[in-house]
C-alpha cells in the first residue's frame, strides 16, 4: 500500500485478490468528521484571519518587533488548536468508521490508509 498514490485507497472487490484503485474524493464522503461543528471551525478561522489582517496592520505602522511577534505566536496557538480539534474529528470519524466496515479486507485496507493519512498529517503540523 505504500506505493498507492495519495488519495487513493485499494478496494478489493468481493474479497477476490484483483484490487480496484479507488480514489477517494471528499464529495463521495456522506459527511467529514468536523460536519458537526462546522460553524464553529468557520468563527475561529475567521477570527484567526482578523488577527492575520490585524499583524500586516502592525508592520504596516512600524510597531515594535516583538509585539508583532507576540500577535504571531497568538495565531500560531489558534491554528494549532484548529488543526488538533480537526485531528481529532478525523480519528473520531474517518478511522472510526473505517473500522467499521463490515468486509474484513476492506476494513484492514482502509484502516491503513486512513493511519497513514492521520500520521503523515501529524508529521507535517509537526515540521
């Protein structure tokens, strides 16, 4: 499975070893994880985004470096708190429901894709 290319998962078909390329789209999903807290996700970015504006303000006016700095690491801990509740939701519902499936090839199939898609997203909030 590592060689599938990202976005795309295998399906077995019927449990016979002919494996079918699948791609994953988010439109094929009934719903994501965050759905039911959309709303607040959408407030929180777009305060986030008010203090972005609000940084190119202060550089704009010459302000002190680390005050501007300061306002940095402010969105910084906002945009990591957005990313670990969107990280949870996808453990909470994509893997979840992976694990759900009822066909066991499928299941351990698509519980790895979905591990891998939730480790290589850690990885790159952690670089």
């Amino acid at each position: 499975m590592t060689d599938t290319p990202r976005g795309y998962y295998f399906r077995f078909m019927n449990g016979m070893e002919d494996a079918l390329l699948a791609h994953h789209t988010p439109a094929a999903d009934a719903s994501h994880g965050y759905t039911s807290n959309k709303d607040a996700y959408l407030r929180r970015l777009k305060r986030i985004e008010g203090q972005v504006r609000g940084i190119a303000r202060m550089v704009e006016e010459d302000k002190y470096c680390i005050d501007i700095l300061t306002q940095v690491a402010a969105v910084n801990k906002a945009l990591h708190a957005v990313s670990l509740g969107l990280m949870e939701e996808h453990i909470g519902h994509c893997v979840i429901g992976a694990a759900s499936e009822p066909d066991a090839v499928v299941r351990a199939e698509q519980l790895d894709f979905k591990v891998k898609e939730a480790t290589d997203a850690i990885g790159r909030l952690l670089r």
